[in-house]
C-alpha cells in the first residue's frame, strides 16, 4: 500500500468521484463532517485517565486510528475543494508559531501566547 500524500489524495478523489459526491462536498459539508469525525475521536478518550489515554490497547488504538483517518480524510477534501496545499499551509503556519511561541519564553510552558 502506497505510503504518500499524492496517492491518498487522488484515491480519495476517485472513490468520491465514483460515488458522485462531489455534489455534496461543499466546504460547508466537509468542515462539518470533519468535526463530527474529530468529536468521536475526542468521544473514544472522553473518560479515560492521563495515564489510560497514553497507552492504548489494540482495539482502542484501532478505534482511534478509524476516527483519525476518517478526520484526516475530510480534512484532505475540505483542502481540495478550496484548492489549499495543506504540506505548504502546514509549513506558513509553523513559522507563524514558531514567532508566536520564541523558544525562550514557551519552553515548558502551556500558557497561551498572550500570557508569554
């Protein structure tokens, strides 16, 4: 199975096509699809403890990597259909945070920006 970005896209992409989607994924519809997708990740974790959340057994992680993919696959849509390169976005915004976030004052820290 291939293991890239472009693959996965234009998989997506045909399987959508097949099914004649299209018509249904308007950026309004995807971004309210992926939220439904991260809510049911956010669900699977809802009453675990700290220490329960960081080691998942195998049923679980199977659970959270559907939810995962579900949400990343909406994300990749939404990104298509309002023609954004999310690899050229992702990186902007890391240096946005990389700014934002100076080493110096947020190592260690969890406090928002605005209280550095």
């Amino acid at each position: 199975m291939p293991n890239d970005l472009a693959a996965l896209k234009k998989l997506i992409l045909r399987f959508v096509r097949e099914r004649d989607w299209e018509q249904f994924h308007t950026p309004k519809n995807l971004a309210m699809a992926m939220s439904v997708e991260a809510s049911e990740v956010v669900e699977l974790f809802q009453w675990l403890t700290p220490a329960q959340s960081a080691k998942l057994g195998p049923e679980l992680k199977e659970q959270v990597a559907d939810e995962l993919a579900d949400t990343f696959v909406y994300l990749l849509r939404l990104a298509h259909v309002c023609d954004i390169d999310l690899v050229e976005a992702a990186f902007r915004k890391m240096k946005k945070n990389a700014a934002k976030y100076p080493v110096e004052k947020a190592r260690g820290r969890m406090a928002k920006y605005h209280a550095l």
